[in-house]
C-alpha cells in the first residue's frame, strides 16, 4: 500500500484499503475555523471528543465587521461551553494551517479534517489532512467519524538537491505546469531529493496540492519531520511510510537541481506557470506575501534579504501578511519586519485577509498583482477585472523594489 492507503486501513480499522474502496474512518483532529460560526451556526448537542478538536480565528481576525465580531462570540462561547482547550483566540491567533502546525495538531499517520480547502498543508507532516465542507466538518464534530474514497496516488520521486534559489512554489509551479490538474487523486511525496527540501518548502507544496485538486497531498517522513514534530507535540505519533510494491498511477521524478524560479500567469496554476525570464515584461500595482502557503517565517526571512537596503517601487504597494501571531512576533525578534517596513512594505496583522479577497489588501480594476498566496484565480483577491500573478516571496519581493515581474537573481546580485 501507499501512505493515503496505509492511513486510510489504519484509520478504518481494516488491513488493506485499495482504490475504490469506501471507508468510514476515526478522524483524529477536527478544526473548525471562524467562518464556521458567522452564519447558520447552532452549538450542537454533543461533541465526540472536546481534545481531538480545535477552533483557530484565522480568516476575519480582528473581526472587520460586525458579523464577524459575532461570529468571533459565538466561537468563544463554544469553546468554554464544550471545554475545547486547543482555542486560538485573537492574539494566539493565526492562519489555521500554520496555528496546526505549530500547536503539533497534524501528527504523522493521522486524519485531519478541518473546514478549510487548504487543510492538505498538514500532509508536510506524513498526516492524511483534507479540507472539507461546514457541515461535514460539524460532522465530525459531532461523531468523530467521516467516510472516504480510496482515490488513485501520483507519486512525486525527488531527486538531486534544491538549488537555493529556487523555494517549494517554484517546484509547486513547475509541476503544476507541467502536468496539470489530478482531480480525483492524492498526491504522494518522497524520494532521495527530499533531504534538501526544508519543512516550510514541503508545507508550500502540500498546501498548493488544492489548485490542482487532489484530495490528499501528503510527504514521506524523515528525521526532519520526527525532530520537527517532536518539538511541538509530546503526543505518540507512528509516521508512514509507502511498501516497496506499493501502486501508483503514475510515478513522476522531479530533478529538484535543473528547476529555476517560476511565475503562473493569471486564471489558473494548471499547464500555466514558466520559468520567471520567460514571462512577459509585466508592471505590477500590488505585491502580496503570506498565506498558508507562503507567509512562513522562512518567507519573511528571504524576503527581507531581498528588500534589506532597497525601497519598494514607486506606485507598488507590498503587502506582507505573516501566518500567524507567533510567525509575527518571531519576524519581530529577528528584524525581518523592521527590513520589510523601512523598504515601504506594510506589514499586517496574521489573518488570511487579502489572500481571498476579505480585507486588508484587496486589488481594484484594471490592477496587476504578483502574489505568493495561493490563488490565482479571477476575483480571488478582489476585482474580477484584476490580473492575479502567483510567484516565491523571493520573486514577489524583488518585483516589488523594480516594479515589473523580475527574477530576485537580478535584484540580489
């Protein structure tokens, strides 16, 4: 069996589950996120399991209007009412997936469900996470339970080493360019090359598996992952790893050495992304970092190595969201914020915010973003007469100091 397999049959209970089968399985985190309990919320009867349950504030944080301020009551209410102590309040707050990851919610092996279409990032940690509808999540919620279809895995095979210019959404671009959308799949990590590959790279990648839609996108363990997890969790956890025949339906190597930094033009990342020096001279209005995907601390740090010194481009905004309370006052400590700011970058409170056009950095008609979140699609970020560009914190960031989508090759040299 592969990883999703092995899970799965763990999870269910059985020996085996093999494509095609339907299995009901123990749901061992379930996260709910504020969105949850703005509208059509009803505190439910009874919860499975107050301690395999969480509740992050992380898409309207601080509340921008009064329906999210309810919303935000009506969650700590919850929250004290059903004794659920893993409670991310404003302050503690963050991006759900990175508050899962910090908090050492995503253990290998495990089955992760929360409300989000991002959940897949906790896959960086060999967890079986997806993100599924409300009222599925209060599902769970409710039993502890949920069903799943065993879906075909594409394995991705790494080998040689990451250069170090080029980051996990380049290797995320150049795949998504090159091979396109999996629907009904899971996506499986590994391989030699996964040594070079440091954890923030691997959760970009497995977060992005949701613009090519797989339903499960999940790594290997290594010692990385083990001395990682530890960390943060004092929780038992057996990580997973694929048999030697395990089946596939397709195996794809990615020589991690030849790849060059990569941008997705706008409307989609699927057969859309080209090495950055084959894009079109483009000007840019906004640049936007964070995200899921990219608003790590890691994300912070190159980007302040790219604006040290340099000043943003006149009429470019720069906008850098880091993921989380803790990213932030770490960015902080290390003087990665005090980089981005005397460049003329704005840098906000933690909160998905501009990444899916709610606030704090929305673009307006006729307007041309490069982002690093995680989406590229029409109307994602506001206006649906904007262009949405998707590239690194590297690539967003030295396009910010010239103006125009550039390689930070150029910028840094």
């Amino acid at each position: 069996m592969n990883i999703v397999e092995k899970i799965m049959a763990r999870a269910a209970g059985r020996e085996k589950a093999s494509v095609g089968d339907t299995v009901v399985v123990d749901v061992d985190m379930t996260v709910l996120i504020d969105l949850q309990f703005t509208v059509g919320w009803e505190d439910p009867v009874k919860i499975a399991d107050a301690d395999r349950a969480a509740v992050v504030m992380d898409h309207a944080v601080p509340a921008p209007s009064v329906q999210d301020a309810l919303g935000g009551e009506r969650a700590r209410s919850f929250a004290r009412e059903y004794g659920i102590r893993r409670f991310y309040d404003v302050g503690q707050h963050g991006i759900c997936h990175q508050v899962i990851a910090e908090n050492g919610l995503a253990l290998p092996g495990q089955v992760l469900a929360c409300t989000d279409s991002h959940t897949c990032a906790a896959g960086a940690y060999n967890t079986a996470a997806r993100g599924l509808g409300p009222a599925e999540v209060y599902s769970i919620m409710c039993t502890g339970k949920t069903w799943f279809t065993v879906e075909p895995t594409i394995r991705y095979q790494f080998v040689g080493a990451k250069p170090e210019h080029v980051s996990g959404k380049d290797i995320f671009l150049h795949i998504a360019g090159t091979f396109g959308d999996v629907t009904n799949h899971n996506l499986e990590y590994g391989g030699p090359g996964l040594v070079s590959l440091p954890l923030n790279d691997r959760r970009t990648i497995a977060t992005q598996g949701a613009e090519v839609s797989a339903d499960f996108s999940i790594f290997e363990a290594d010692a990385l992952t083990r001395d990682y997890i530890r960390s943060v969790s004092d929780q038992p956890f057996t990580e997973v790893a694929p048999d030697a025949d395990a089946q596939y339906a397709d195996v794809r190597v990615i020589d991690l050495s030849s790849l060059v930094p990569y941008v997705a033009r706008p409307g989609t990342v699927s057969n859309n992304a080209l090495p950055v020096s084959a894009i079109e001279h483009r000007k840019v209005d906004q640049c936007f970092i964070g995200s899921c995907a990219n608003g790590q601390l890691e994300d912070l740090r190159i980007a302040a190595e790219v604006l040290r010194g340099k000043t943003v481009a006149s009429g470019v905004r720069l906008i850098v969201t880091p993921a989380s309370q803790a990213v932030y006052r770490d960015a902080m400590r290390l003087g990665y914020l005090q980089d981005i700011a005397d460049a003329g970058g704005v840098v906000t409170n933690s909160t998905c915010g501009a990444c899916f056009g709610y606030h704090m950095g929305l673009i307006g008609p006729g307007e041309v973003c490069l982002t690093a979140s995680t989406r590229n699609f029409k109307g994602r970020m506001g206006s649906t007469e904007a262009e949405i560009y998707m590239a690194s914190p590297a690539t967003v960031a030295a396009s910010a100091v010239t103006g125009v989508i550039t390689d930070a090759r150029e910028v840094q040299s």
